[in-house]
C-alpha cells in the first residue's frame, strides 16, 4: 500500500478553564484543515506566529494536550495498519508511529537533547528501541551519523559541546533511525546562520529524493521558497491557499499571501496592516476580512478553499 | 547633543585568554542604522552588550556622545544607562512571566521614578490594541511580545537602540511593521541604530550600511 497522510477537515479547539482571564472560551487553533502529503515531495506550511501551524503538527503526533478537542480526520496509510492519528491511542503511537513512521525534527535541536549525556549515547540508545534485533548498534549508529554528516569523533561529544550546525545534524540523525518516510519540521531553521540554513536545506532535499515526504513548518519564506514543492498559507487556524512553490509567491491569489510576499525585505518591505484575529473571538465570515483592503459585503460569508492545482480560498482573489 | 555610540579598540568576551573580539572598533552614528553581520560565534551578541552597556570589556572604551562611558551593567550611570534602548532575540526571555504586556511597557518608566501614563501612547506606535495590554506573555504570540519589547525600549526615548536579532523569532509581516517603527522613531528622534543579524538580505534592505564580522576579524 502507498504511503500517504490524508488530512480531511481536521480541527483542533482548545477549551479555556473557566478561572483564566478568557472565561469559557473556546480557542479555534486548527479550522477545518485538508492536505494530502505524498512520498517525493516536500509542503512548507506557512504563516504568523499563533496561526495554528505548531497545534496541526502537534495534533499528528498525538502531542495535544488533555484540553483539545479534535474533530476531522489524519489518515496515515501504507506500511503498516492504516490509521487514524487523531483517535489512535498513545501506546499505539509511541510504538509503531513515531519515530518510525513519522519523524520530528525539532526547533532548536540543542535544546532537544538530554544534555547529561552524549550524542552517541543518544543515538545508540535509539537505534536499539528501533532495531532492538541488531547485535551491533555501536556500527548502526555510526552509519546514521555519518549519513546525516556526522564523524563517530562527533558522537562523544556532550550537547553543550555541539555547534548549532551538529547539533543540527544530531537530530536530523535520531530522526532518520527508525527509517520513517514523513518528516515534520518545526521551525528548523529558526535561529540558524545562513550556511546552517544551506547545509539542513540541502539535507532536506536530499531526503526528499530518498523518497521520503518532509512537512516543514516555518514562518520563513525564503526558507520555504528554497525547499518547498507545494506551500499551504495558513492564516487563523484556516488553509487559505495551496499551491506550487514558485506559483504561490510569485502570483499569489490571495491578500493575505501578497501580503506576507510584500512584507519581505527584498520586496517591498511593507507590513500588512492590523493584527490576526483572536482565535477566541474568529470572524464569521473570512477571517481576514477586517485587514484586507478589497473586502466586500461578500466577504461576510465563509469563502471554501477552491478545488483546483493552486488553490485559494477567497471571493475575490487577486 | 546626539553625536554618536562609538566603541573603540574593544577586546571582550568571556575568557580573558580567548576574548571573542579584539581591538574593535565601529561607530552608530545619529540618525543612522549601522547594520552588523556575521555567523554564530563572530562576537556580535558581545558587541550588542558591550555598546548596551550591559557587559565590561577586557579593553577599549565605550563613548556616549562623546563621553567615555565609565562603568557597566550596575555601576553604569543611570543617566548614560538610559540613553540606549535593548532589544533581544527572544522575547520570551526579555519579559517577566508574571507581568501584564502594560506592567512591561511601563517598567523604564517606573524604575525611572517616571508616570506611566505613556504606556497606551507607546502601545499604540507599536500597533498592541488594549485587549493584548491586560494579558501576560503566555497569553500571546512571539511577535505580540516583541512588539512590546519594542515599546519597552522606546519607553524612555532613547538616544540609540542596540537591535540583537531582534527579528529571528518573527514572521515577514512583523519583521516589516517593527523595522518601520523603528525607522518613524529614528525620523522624529535622530536616534542611532544598531542593527544585528545573520540575515544579510534583510540588513542589506534595512541599514545605511552593513559590516560583516567573521572570525579573522574577531578574536584569535
């Protein structure tokens, strides 16, 4: 069976406790989120802080806390039995899913590891939870790292010891023990120096070419333009444009997305205006409609996501 | 008189074997941006506390508009203390957990022994609405907080602001409306900037000119 991970109308709300400054709310971090990730190819995932971006990944590694309510489904197929994310149990996950059929790749990797022990110690460790059969995890350890860049000299080293690039490279190793074909980056790049960023972007690619699938998570489009196949744009918890790459930020169909475009340094360098809606309080109609400057009476109601190759979700795109 | 913040000869860092910079020297001029590049590790975030007063180096002199600064961190002059405005990379760490985004805006202001009742007109410049005002750092995003951070270091009018990746954490969008802030502020004030980043396309767009720190120059 093909590898795939459906996402069909997947939302995740988050319920207030009533003693917080926001009595009974409800937090509407995930609306109603459809995507198809396939084997072959990377989708960045982009937008604001607080859009719902780190909640969806979260969701699919079954990291929500006790307070989310989810609803739509995450189907992950292929090897193995086909399951839905959303509702399969944590024992379940945690022996079968992660790590060896989805892998995470951490934001700030060095923050990540256990900091009293070695990165060979981690690292073996792994290999022997992933492939408890192998009578020499010491030499399977070595291959991973040296797959991911990474001298056995390297693996004595203790986290604090690391460069922000090795690191890097740590991480990326762990995550590729267990052979999963579905990445989920969070924010890889965040706070790397630029050849940091070269180095990871091109061990993105090359995963990529193995045949595995990366859903990289990041508020940087330039990180995005220079890995990404497809781009989803997300704005209040909603998909509100999905498409080819260089489609999304050269002709980009909807407000927001030309905004964000805009709002580099090497465009025009202009902010949108306004803030993101309160997820607590989101407008009935298209979220985006109180910062938008074409909006219309029409706007006052939802505008779907279109079903086309490059997708938008508004009535009057550009 | 806003002459400049001029750091001269400046050998810092943390091991006086090794400093991370010797003998360097730049000037953020008045009513411009002075734009510092360079990887992890070439000595910039030293830099930044070093010109922000908030780290003694080995040798060199800092000048205030002219006067040798005298002391860091606590035994620096209040009244040189407050003429430089600090941003740092991660907003999280810049703000007490326990306060209101107000309560942090009007900090200066009140350790100052001054009214705090520029704290909407600072909210305002740096476009936070009322309702974020009330909420503590948990309670909103990395660039709400930032945004604050913002007019926390504006608070006390400062005569430079000492930007260190001040932008890392933030999307394109908020990256743009706080460069703009920060370039009104400089309009209206003539205040100097000193503006730090890995991000090369992004200093290249938003200061008057850029100086790259690599480790030939810093160091050993």
């Amino acid at each position: 069976m093909v590898n795939e991970l459906v996402l069909d109308h997947l939302s995740v709300r988050f319920a207030l406790p009533g003693k917080f400054s926001l009595p009974g709310a409800t937090v509407a971090a995930v609306n109603d989120v459809s995507l198809r990730i396939r084997p072959g190819e990377c989708v960045a995932l982009v937008g604001e802080s607080g859009c719902g971006k780190t909640v969806l990944a979260n969701a699919l590694l079954g990291f929500l806390p006790g307070n989310a309510q989810t609803s739509g489904t995450a189907t992950l197929t292929g090897d193995g039995p086909s399951l839905d994310l959303l509702t399969t149990s944590d024992t379940v996950l945690a022996t079968t899913v992660r790590g060896r059929r989805i892998g995470l790749i951490p934001q700030s990797p060095a923050a990540h590891l256990t900091p009293v022990r070695t990165a060979r110690a981690q690292l073996e460790e792994a290999v022997r939870v992933h492939h408890p059969t192998d009578t020499a995890p010491r030499d399977h350890a070595h291959r991973v790292a040296a797959r991911a860049g990474l001298s056995p000299d390297d693996l004595d080293r203790y986290p604090h010891e690391l460069s922000g690039g090795m690191a890097q490279r740590v991480a990326n190793a762990l995550a590729l023990v267990g052979d999963p074909w579905l990445l989920i980056a969070d924010e890889p790049t965040t706070g790397l120096d630029r050849h940091l960023v070269d180095g990871l972007i091109e061990e993105f690619r090359r995963m990529v070419a193995d045949g595995r699938a990366v859903l990289l998570i990041t508020h940087d489009l330039a990180a995005a333009q220079r890995i990404a196949d497809r781009i989803a744009v997300m704005y209040a918890g909603r998909i509100i444009e999905i498409g080819p790459t260089r489609k999304v930020l050269e002709v980009p169909r909807h407000h927001y997305s030309r905004g964000l475009v805009d709002a580099l340094p090497d465009r025009a360098f202009t902010p949108i205006p306004g803030q993101p809606p309160l997820l607590t309080d989101l407008p009935a109609g298209c979220s985006f409609a109180p910062r938008c400057d074409q909006a219309a009476p029409v706007c006052a109601e939802r505008p779907t996501l279109t079903d086309d190759d490059h997708a938008v979700a508004c009535h009057l795109p550009c | 008189m806003l002459t400049g913040l001029r750091a001269d000869a400046i050998t810092a860092g943390y091991d006086p074997r090794h400093p991370v910079l010797t003998d360097f020297s730049l000037t953020v001029h008045s009513g411009q941006t002075f734009g510092l590049a360079g990887p992890s590790g070439s000595g910039k975030s030293t830099l930044a506390r070093v010109l922000a007063l908030l780290h003694k180096p080995f040798a060199g002199t800092v000048h205030l508009d002219g006067v040798p600064v005298t002391g860091f961190r606590q035994r620096a002059p209040r009244a040189q203390r407050t003429r430089i405005g600090v941003l740092f990379q991660q907003p999280r760490l810049s703000v007490d957990p326990r306060m209101t985004l107000r309560t942090a805006i009007a900090e200066p202001l009140r350790a100052n022994g001054r009214p705090a009742d520029r704290v909407d007109e600072l909210a305002e410049l740096v476009m936070l609405t009322p309702e974020l005002l009330v909420r503590r750092p948990h309670e909103v995003s990395d660039g709400q907080l930032q945004r604050a951070c913002l007019a926390r270091a504006l608070a006390l009018r400062p005569g430079y602001l000492v930007c260190d990746e001040m932008t890392t954490m933030l999307d394109a969008s908020t990256t743009a409306a706080l460069v703009n802030v920060i370039r009104d502020y400089q309009r209206q004030t003539g205040a100097g900037v000193l503006a730090i980043s890995h991000d090369t396309v992004l200093l290249d767009h938003w200061a008057d000119h850029v100086v790259t720190l690599d480790n030939a120059t810093a160091g050993n």
